[in-house]
C-alpha cells in the first residue's frame, strides 16, 4: 500500500473513536447540505470516505427504502465505529479506496464527500474516478461542516490562496475531471461545492 494511504490510515484510525465526539453538534448541517443534492427517491449514492457515515442516515432518508446508499472509507477503524454508531443500518459499508471504486461506470445518481478532498494524494485522478462511477448528468458535493478559514483556524493555521478548495482552484480542478461546477459556498457555517457530471 502507498505510504499515502498509510499516513491517512494512521491519521484517522487513531482518531476514529472520539471522532463523533469531538463535532456533536454537525448532524443538520449534513442534513442540509444533503437535501440541497435533491435526490429523488429509488437514488444510488456514495459516499466516499465516509468516515464514522455521518451522512449516512440523511442519505437513506433522501433516496428512502428502495434507494441504494454505500459508505466506502481506506480507514477500518472509521468504518467499525460507523458500526457502533448503528450507520450500517442507512448504508452498506465497504472497505476501500476512492482511487479505484468496486463500482461500474455510470452506476450512481451521486456521490457525496465530506472532508475528502484535501486528504486524497491525487485529487484529479480520484475525481475522475468519482466521475467514472456517476451517470452523466449526476452530483458531486464536496462538503465541510465549516468553511475553510474556520478550518484553518481550528488548525492553527492560515488559510493560503493555492488551497485546493478555493473556488479559482476547485473549478478547473473539476472540469478537468468531468465535473462542472454549479455551486459554491465557503462561509463560516460550512462548506459546499456542487458539481454536475458532463455528458
Ligand atoms: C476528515 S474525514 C471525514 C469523514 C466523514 N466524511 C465525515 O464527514 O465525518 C476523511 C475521511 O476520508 C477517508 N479517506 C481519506 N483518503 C481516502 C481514500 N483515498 N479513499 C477512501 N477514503 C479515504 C479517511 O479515512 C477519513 O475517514
């Protein structure tokens, strides 16, 4: 395995069993970011590196019983503790890794992810792989339960103009993946970037 999946797998593997903990209070704040995907009922959706699968249960509740929901996290300590939390009753879990999904082309509605995309080695290419596994047509969100400057403050640092997540940087990143981007917010309460899957 890549020393980068290593480092992420030791990163949130020791953090994994306080991780719900430590953000009590960020429930509505996936609740609502899912409702602005729109989902209809009978949807499949993803979401990808899941983590403890807080986005779970809004998600089964957008696509309801006949949809199809699935949390795939590199971390099995995130994915036991989605266990205990009794996640795995809004989706299946899986074990593996955003860069190669065990999905086929076009299979989803949409992918939702929450704190992914500043963790992810290749961001490109995991996005194009993310587009892979979307139909033509469907959603992308790229989510945070806080902007980018909270975030940055909470870690003690400064937020720098070649973020990644910055919307001059984001937006050529997701074309260039087969993304387009529709949507964007970066403000204290969260944030949100939504993009469409090209034909
Ligand atoms: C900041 S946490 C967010 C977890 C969850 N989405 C949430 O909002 O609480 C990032 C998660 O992404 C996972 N992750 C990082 N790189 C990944 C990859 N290449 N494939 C799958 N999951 C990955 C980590 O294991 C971790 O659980």
């Amino acid at each position: 395995m890549a020393d980068d999946h290593m480092h992420v797998q030791e990163f949130f593997g020791a953090r994994a069993a306080d991780w719900d903990n430590r953000f009590p209070d960020d429930g509505p704040a996936y609740a609502a970011a899912v409702a602005e995907l729109g989902l209809r009922s009978g949807a499949a959706v993803l979401d990808a590196g899941c983590g403890t699968g807080r986005a779970l249960p809004p998600l089964r509740d957008a696509v309801g019983p006949g949809g199809t929901v699935l949390g795939l996290d590199l971390t099995p300590e995130m994915l036991e503790a989605a266990v205990r939390a009794g996640r795995d009753r809004a989706g299946s879990l899986a074990l593996g890794d955003v860069a190669r999904l065990p999905l086929q082309t076009g299979a989803l509605d949409a992918v939702f992810g929450a704190g992914l995309i500043s963790h992810l080695p290749e961001p490109e290419g995991n996005l194009r792989e993310l587009a892979r596994v979307v139909r033509p047509g469907g959603q992308l969100a790229l989510f945070h339960p806080i902007g980018r400057a909270a975030l940055a403050a909470r870690q003690g640092r400064q937020i720098t103009p070649d973020d990644l997540r910055a919307e001059p940087q984001l937006r050529p990143l997701l074309a260039g993946a087969g993304w387009r981007m529709v949507s964007y917010v970066d403000e204290d309460a969260r944030f949100l970037a939504i993009a469409v899957r090209e034909g």
